[in-house]
C-alpha cells in the first residue's frame, strides 16, 4: 500500500497514517461484516479490499469533521493484494501501480486528477497536460467526502511481473521510460531501483516527497502438487522531506499471500 | 476617486461589499480575517490582497482547495477591474475604476507549488475552464462484451458458464467457478480474465496442465470463439455473444 496524505500541518501525515491502519485491521479481521456495495464481477477478496477502503474513508472523514486541526485532511491509497495467482488493485487519487511484464509497463492506476480527467475526456493534448498548472489537483481522496467510489481490478500474475507502486513525487518527474529502464536495469535488485528512481526525480528537482515499492513476483517450483507463489517483495521509501513536511506519505510493505 | 473594492458573492447573490481600505486585506475562514467567508472549502487563512503603488496583488496562503482568478489557479497575480477571485464556494468581484496603464497580467509566481490539492468537489468543473474550446468528446462506453464456457464433456453438473466476473477461476477448489475434476487437477487450474478488449486464459496450478486447441497455455493467451479448452478429463469451449 501507498498513501500519500495531504492538508495542513501533519494533518495529510495522520490521514495517511489512518488510511493503512484502517485498511490492514480491516482486511485481517475477517469476521466484520463488508461496507458498501457488494460488486458481483470481483472476488471475495477484492470485495473486502473495497470495504477497507471505504472504512478508512469513513475514519478519516469523520476525524476531520470532529477535530478543526485535521479539516480538510485527506489522503490518496494504492494498494495490491495478491493471493496465489491473483492480485487485486485498487485505488483512490493519483498515486499509481504499474505491472512490468516481458519488459514492458503498463499502468494499472488511472489517476483520479483533474488533468487526467480531462485528458481521458479529449480537453486537453497529451503536451497540454505536461505542461498544465492543475497537475496537483486530486479530484477523489479518502476522507474528502462522506462516501467514496474506488476503483478496483484483478489481474491474474505471471512468473516473473514486477508490480510498482509510486507516489506522484516519483510520476511527476520521471517519465514512464525512465521508470520502465530503471526497473529493468536492475532487474535482480528491487531495493536498488527503488533507490536509483527516487535519485532521479530528486535530481531533477523533485520537491515532493517520494515512495517506491516494487515488488518482483516468482512462481515457485512445484512441491506438492500445487503451485505456490513466492513473492519477494522489496520496500523502498525514499522520502526527501518536504521543507514544511506538508505531506507526508505513509507506506507499508505490499502483502503477499499464498 | 473611487477607492478599489471587493463584492464578495454566493452564486448569484452579493453578500457584502468589502472597500479596500487597508494596505494588506486577509481573506480566510476564521474571525481574524479582514473578509470572512464561512465555508470548510475555505482554509483559515486562505488568501490576501497587498496594496503596492496603485496595484492590488491577490496572494494565495498555500490554501488547501486553492484560488482561482478567472478560473484560473493562481498563487500571485496582479489584480485587475473585474477580475473574479474564486475562493471555495464564493467570488469576490474586484472593482477598481480608476485609470490606471495597461498592464499586462503576469504570474509573479508561476512556480505552482507541488503541493497536491483535492478538488472541491462541489464545485469540481467549474472554476477550470479547460484550455481551447471545450467540446467535450465524452467518451462512448464500448458494449461490454459477453462470453461462457460450455461444457462438452467431464464435467461435474455443471454445462454452461457464464463470464461475467473480472477473472473466473477453474479448478476442483471450493472457490472455483468451473467445476473440475482429475487427480492432477489444481484447486486453481486456469483463470480466465476478462478485459475490455478480449477474454484471455492463463495456467495457474497442478500437474495437469490447461491446453487450448491441443496446445498447452504458456503465460497468457487470448480466447477465441469456438476454442476448446481441456484440463483433466474435462473438455469444453469458449464461446462470445453478441
């Protein structure tokens, strides 16, 4: 999981803080009954990620409303789940995944930002919005609003995929090539490619704070009968401190799960 | 002379005119400030306006839901008769009357801070105007596909499936959608994916591997209608509707 808060103070810090408790207690304790809308097309699993999220949208909203300090807080979430074979994907704001299979990435995240909206709706050229001035403008976050629509995925995982989540302290200074090229190059060595894009958007000039967690993915060999998947999953944060800390991204390790 | 003045306004509605009497005017959500507007899209300190000369320049106090000059976010700008501030819900009108030499507007500041903001939601498309014209080319939600498995023989009850979920798991575990059988059958024996441009089938797990067409399912491969699909003793084919 990725949560990148922002409002005031430390108020993005606590939201984002609030954001991965919230989800991780909520995912484990399987006996709370789901919130929300149960959605047909996807699992079980992917059900209960849902409802997570919707409950730490509740928290966080209703924090915000109950303490002035915290008004306005809010937070962006990007998390996979993987079971087996399956990985579940789902999020809220611009913090994205990316899958980087046979050498190729695809992202897996479609920004919940202005710009992007207005890219996917044919208002703005794909220069236009580079260049434009909104690029920080999130049009859905958890704990803006009482309710929350998330968006959600499964993807069925393949020997050898690498799954990148990044906040867009990362995404707004490195380009999908760099990123692709990073990975890549250091195809045996997670840790040191979370390390080398964090340099690289710090080099040129990032000033937002950044977290990179990339996990590799490996089919394990066959043992009894069935196929397990190991996943070796790396964590990178590399968080260059904002000079006021206005945000400050949280992070957890992805979760793996056979 | 007519002294330099704010009109702030709801909607349609003007709520009080602000005279611009003091060099600094704070505009913000708690009582402290020179124009209060009491609204949560609003920070507490949410802007200024500085006298400098016989300019008025609006400064945006690294609000959280941002300031907006005729729709435009702007951290700093020269304020000039007419100009519309944006500040949550509300307009603040600036009228200065007063001749003054063509100046054109320039962002003191164009560095943007990177701060990420939330949109206010309410007010979500109105206060950014897209650049150029805005002909909206909403974008037509293709027809969803539709797609099932029938099956031809070895099955266990069941005879036609239909792929309606993200990604349809067969195998002899509980949780499978298709319903298999056979020694070396795994409890996720393939996963079938449906994506908006097609269906596509992978092998998950067991000795007993999942062929489509005779050819057994190396990493992903796309269905076809018509395809046969065995694993186990179970054979079937897919199939797409209209």
């Amino acid at each position: 999981m990725v949560a990148d808060g922002l409002g005031g103070q430390n108020a993005g810090e606590i939201a984002s803080k609030m954001a991965i408790e919230t989800i991780e207690k909520h995912l484990l304790d399987r006996g709370n009954p789901l919130i929300g809308k149960y959605r047909e097309e996807l699992s079980p699993d992917t059900n209960r990620i849902l409802s997570s999220i919707r409950l730490a949208n509740s928290a966080i909203y209703e924090a915000g409303q109950r303490n002035p300090e915290q008004q306005g807080m809010g937070t962006t979430i990007s998390s996979v789940f993987i079971n087996g074979d399956v990985m579940t994907v789902a999020h809220v704001g611009d913090s994205r995944i990316y899958l980087i299979r046979e050498g190729r990435l695809v992202r897996l995240t479609a920004d919940h930002s202005l710009v992007e909206e207005q890219l996917r709706r044919g208002l703005i050229t794909e220069l236009e919005a580079e260049k434009s001035k909104h690029r920080n403008i999130i049009t859905r976050a958890l704990g803006a609003e009482e309710t929350i629509q998330v968006d959600a995925d499964e993807e069925i995982l393949l020997d050898h995929d690498k799954i990148l989540l990044c906040t867009d302290g990362l995404t707004d200074m490195v380009r999908d090539e760099d990123i692709s090229r990073m990975v890549l190059q250091n195809g045996n060595d997670p840790q040191k490619a979370c390390a080398e894009l964090a340099d690289m958007a710090n080099a040129k000039g990032g000033v937002d704070n950044i977290t990179v967690i990339l996990v590799d993915c490996e089919k394990d060999v066959p043992i009894t009968g069935g196929l397990r998947r190991v996943i070796r999953s790396v964590r990178g944060l590399f968080a260059r401190a904002k000079e006021e800390g206005l945000t400050g991204p949280e992070e957890e390790k992805g979760e793996g799960a056979t | 002379m007519d002294m330099a003045k704010l009109v702030l306004k709801f909607r349609d509605a003007t709520l009080q005119e602000i005279p611009v009497t003091k060099p600094t005017l704070t505009i913000g959500r708690v009582d402290k400030n020179d124009i209060k507007i009491e609204n949560l899209a609003v920070s507490r300190q949410h802007a200024r306006i500085v006298k400098d000369g016989d300019r008025y320049i609006m400064e945006d106090l690294n609000s959280l839901n941002g300031t907006f000059v005729n729709g435009k976010k702007v951290m700093k700008c020269i304020l000039r008769n007419g100009d519309e501030i944006f500040v949550g819900k509300h307009t603040l009108l600036f009228i200065d009357e007063e001749e003054k030499p063509i100046e054109m507007r320039k962002d003191i500041d164009i560095s943007l801070a990177e701060k990420t903001v939330i949109l206010d939601t309410k007010k979500k498309r109105e206060p950014i105007p897209p650049p150029g014209d805005s002909q909206a080319t909403i974008q037509e939600k293709p027809s969803e596909l539709k797609g099932g498995i029938s099956i031809i023989s070895g099955g266990i009850g069941q005879e036609d499936i239909e792929l309606t979920k993200r990604l349809t798991i067969g195998g002899k575990g509980d949780g499978a959608d298709i319903k298999l059988k056979g020694l070396f059958v795994g409890k996720i024996g393939f996963i079938i994916s449906k994506r908006p441009n097609g269906f596509f089938i992978t092998h998950s797990g067991g000795r007993s591997m999942t062929k489509v067409n005779g050819v057994s399912v190396e990493g992903q491969r796309e269905l076809r209608d018509g395809d046969i699909i065995d694993i186990g003793s179970t054979r079937m084919q897919f199939y797409t509707k209209k």
